[in-house]
C-alpha cells in the first residue's frame, strides 16, 4: 500500500494500483510518448531498410559488372531475408503487444514482408481490471461523513443508502456488476492491480502486505517471538549457541568447507565471544544441557495441558461434553436417564471471536462485504448472461442478503449497516502419518467474503482452526476417546 | 455403537460451538469496526458445510 506508482509520462504519483492502472490507459502525455517512440522507431526502422536495400542494389549491381553468380546473390539474398526477418521479430518485441506492430518494413525486392503475430494459442489474455464502481456525487458526499467524524470517540454509523438496484460500469470483457441495494461502502477491488490474480514472471509483482502467516489460523497471539529474554535458551550464551549449532550441523567430518564456516559463522560472529567460555567449559555438559532440555520440554507440554499453538489468549478453551451411552442389557425410559460419558480435553475456539478475529486480518481489505451479480453482455443485442464465480456472486449470498435487508432489525445493532459473514465450515480426518493409524479430526472455518482464488491457496492460509474432535475407539468390552 | 457414539460426539461439540454468543449474533447481528474504522452489524451465516461422516 506504501508504494507511490508514478506514471512515465506525466510524472504523476498514484497510491491506490487501481487508480495507477486506470491512469495509464488514458494518460495523454504517456500516450503522446509512446506514439512519437514509435514513430521515431519506423523512421529508424525505414531508414536502416533503405539503407540496406541501395547496399544490396549496389552489390547486385557490382555482381551484375562482373562474373553474374547466382548462387552468391542468392545465398545473400537468404541472409538478408533472414537479417530482415531479426528485424521485425525484434521489432515484435519492442512494441507491446496490446497494440499493433507498425507495418514491417517491405522486402529487398519491394514487395511488403509478412506480418508476424504470435499464434493464438501462444496468445496470453491477462485478466481485465474488475468492473469500475462508480459512485454518484450526492452518494460520495454522503459517504464522506463518516470518515470526516473518524477523530470523534463515538464511532458513526454509516446511513443505509436507499434500496435502488446499482449497475457498474463495464469492464474491458464487457462484465458489469449488480448491486441489489445501491452502491457497496467498500469496495475492495480498490487495491486490485496485475500481480492480485497474476503470478507472470514478467509482471512486476507488488509486495503482498495482506499476506497472512501460517500460524495466523490458530490465532494471533503467536505472532510473538517464544522466546523470552534468553533467545538461545537452553545455551548459556550466544557464543556456546553458534558453536554447539555449528558442532551438531553441517557434516560430522571435518572438511575445508567445515572450518570455513567454523570461521566465518562462529568465529567471526558479532555476538562471538572469547570470554563466554569459562576454564570449565566442556562440549559433553552442554551437549548434555540440551539433551536434558528436550524431554522436559515435551513433558511440560502434556502436563500443563498448553501444548503449543492452543494458547488461551488466542481463544482456545478446554472443554469437556458429555454424551449418553448405550448400556447393553438395560432400558431406560429416557436418553436423559442414560449413563453418561464424560470426554475430555476438547480443545475448541468460539466461532464468533474466529469470526471476528478474521475480519481484522489485514487480508480483510480484500473481502467482499456487499455481495453482487456478475451479469456479461455478448453485444446490444443479445440477452445478458449471469456469470457464477465467487460465494459472494451466487445466489444463496445474494438472496441471505435481501432477506436481511428485508426483515427489520432489533437490538443495539440495528442502527449499522448490516453486512453477512459468509462462514464455511470444513472438516476431515487427517492422517498424520503415512504408516499407523495416528490421525486428527480438525475442524476448520473459511470466510466466503474472500475470494476463492485467495481462499484456495494453501500458501495464504485462510483456514481458521476452530475445534479438534477427539476420536472414538472401540474394543470388544469397552470403548475409548481420545 | 461405534458409529453411535462417534455420532453423538460430533453433535455434542457442535453443541459446544453453536454457543449463545454466536446464535445471538446470528439474529441480531455483531458490531465490529472494519479497516475503515466505521461500525458495522456483522451477520454470521453458514455457507455450507462440508465433512465426513463423523461416524465412519
């Protein structure tokens, strides 16, 4: 976001990439630029033809004076077709593709070369920019009105724009978008630009600052370093620590590289000192400290019953149900009468606070809060067509919607601007290895107001954990949970 | 009575999860703040979802 695009023509600064991209489509000065590079190129490009052609009609002519061969003025004429073929492919090259390439220059011979494009199934269409929403003056300086009253204490609520049908402009595909009632008060293709949905090597890629970290799905808390004060703990100090990660690290037999790094990671450190080691320093008893350190580790885990990453900052709550159990050989009147069957040790977190905490992501600027209909229109004349893409463009969150806007509200919130929290649940056993049986049943929660393009990538980790359901084993006497 | 009791437990944690705070804000809506700082009525509302038999 912190990243000042400037326009190559009028020197212009855009801090919003949508607006950058809009800019550069309509930009005189760059497109004056870019015609008169162009046209300085065909007249470079023209004169290095010509150039060429008196040279070619001067050697021919030299030929013709003496001994006429025509193996040699052909061979020439090849390579001079194949020169020329460089030329426009290099040409091709220079001029974006978007435009079309100025006339190649025309053969030795005079007649016009061929016009080389790149095959249509080479061709690479880039996604369009996502339709523009346009908001009317009178409904901008409404929205306005909050953002001015922001240094206030008590936070404003946003007016609820009248319930008209808004439709955007149209993009480059020719799709526009349906708002069922007015214009969305965010609209986040805002912060839409190339790199969002393309990973192109030759595309410049912004720094995704909306990136989220694996351990951001069990919570936020363990955003915080572990370590306390003593960073290299069970050491007693940094210079034990670089030599004992060199020692256990690397190769176990001594080689140059070895005592190259021993040198330049160890020795030469900055944290390195020679007075870290006592008279009494022996590798076996730290050796020995961090075999020790391991197992008490592990065992503090079980005992305290705060095996990392179930913080309860982070909403994580031990719980425990309790179920009715069927007893063979007796009736009871009732399930409520039935033993019941304590479980324990659930670990789970509220949806709600979930929820929540994943609408204060930075990832949150990406979410659709307004849902709409995505409609394509082939011509004029042709009916429109509705495209189904994202949660957020079907009918089930547009139609949950209308029913909100429908009923009238009660309660404190009534006020507010109502928006929908698309939350979908997800749940599998995994199997954590490959031979065995050891498995876990978690629970996870995704928000439909992302995009499913982000949802659906591993790397962005959008999977809220929610709950681990501990699993039934039976025996042929009895049955156990865990 | 594996299948049963596999069963029963699922629902039992679904019991544990659909708390009041979430069944509240399902009809009434949660006031939150969003990147804009402006206060909105947030409505919690299942997609879908999609597991396995928690009796299998």
């Amino acid at each position: 976001m912190g990243n000042l695009s400037r326009c190559p023509g009028c020197k212009q600064g855009f801090l919003n990439g949508r607006a950058y991209s809009v800019h550069l489509t309509c930009c005189k000065t760059l497109g004056s630029a870019t015609d008169s590079a162009l046209k300085k190129h065909k007249i470079l490009a023209a004169k290095k033809a010509k150039a060429k052609r008196l040279e070619f009609a001067a050697r021919k002519a030299l030929a013709a004076q003496r001994l006429p061969n025509p193996t040699v003025s052909g061979s020439q004429e090849l390579l001079d077709s194949d020169d020329q073929h460089m030329d426009t492919d290099i040409n091709v090259n220079d001029v974006p593709p978007a435009q079309n390439s100025p006339s190649p220059p025309p053969r030795p011979s005079g007649r016009p070369n061929r016009r080389i494009r790149l095959p249509l199934r080479y061709r690479d269409e880039l996604p369009p920019n996502p339709p523009i929403v346009s908001v009317p003056k009178e409904l901008v300086e409404y929205d306005d009105e909050p953002v001015q009253s922001m240094g206030h204490a008590t936070p404003e609520s946003i007016p609820i724009h009248e319930a008209t049908q808004f439709c955007t402009e149209t993009n480059t595909f020719g799709i526009y978008r349906k708002y069922a009632f007015g214009p969305p008060t965010i609209n986040p293709d805002e912060s839409f630009t190339l790199s969002s949905v393309s990973d192109s090597v030759s595309i410049a890629q912004d720094p995704d600052s909306s990136k989220s970290s694996w351990w951001s799905s069990f919570g936020s808390s363990t955003l915080e370093p572990v370590g306390n004060s003593n960073n290299f703990a069970p050491f007693l100090n940094h210079s034990t620590f670089l030599l004992m990660s060199w020692y256990y690290n690397g190769s176990s037999t001594k080689s140059y590289a070895e005592v190259d790094k021993l040198i330049h990671n160890v020795i030469r450190h900055e944290d390195f000192k020679a007075s870290d080691f006592g008279a009494s320093f022996s590798t076996a008893r730290e050796a020995e400290r961090m075999d020790k350190d391991q197992p008490s580790k592990s065992s503090a885990k079980s005992e305290k019953s705060h095996p990392l990453p179930f913080k309860p900052e982070d909403g994580w709550i031990q719980a425990s149900v309790s179920i009715p159990v069927p007893c063979d050989g007796f009736i009871f009147k009732s399930e409520q009468d039935a033993p019941r069957f304590v479980v324990n040790g659930i670990w789970y977190r509220k949806p709600l606070e979930v929820i929540k905490l994943a609408f204060s992501e930075p990832a949150v600027e990406k979410f659709h809060i307004t849902p709409f209909k995505e409609y394509w229109k082939p011509s004029k004349d042709e009916p429109e067509e509705r495209i189904y893409s994202e949660t957020f463009t079907g009918d089930v969150f547009n139609e949950e919607y209308e029913i909100l806007h429908a009923t009238s509200r009660e309660g404190p919130n009534s006020k507010l601007e109502a928006f929908i929290a698309g939350i979908m649940f997800y749940s599998d056993t995994t199997h954590l290895t490959s031979f065995g049986t050891a498995c876990l049943y978690p629970m996870y929660m995704y928000v439909g107001n992302q995009s499913q393009y982000t949802r659906a990538k591993p790397s962005e980790f959008t999977a809220h954990h929610i709950a681990y359901i501990p699993k039934v084993f039976i025996h042929t006497d009895y049955f156990f949970i865990f | 009575m594996l299948t049963h009791l596999r069963r029963e437990l699922a629902h039992a944690i679904w019991q544990l999860l659909l708390d009041e705070d979430l069944m509240r804000a399902y009809t009434e809506g949660e006031a939150m703040k969003l990147f804009d700082e402006n206060m909105r009525a947030m409505f919690p509302r299942f997609l879908l979802y999609s597991a396995d038999y928690p009796e299998k």
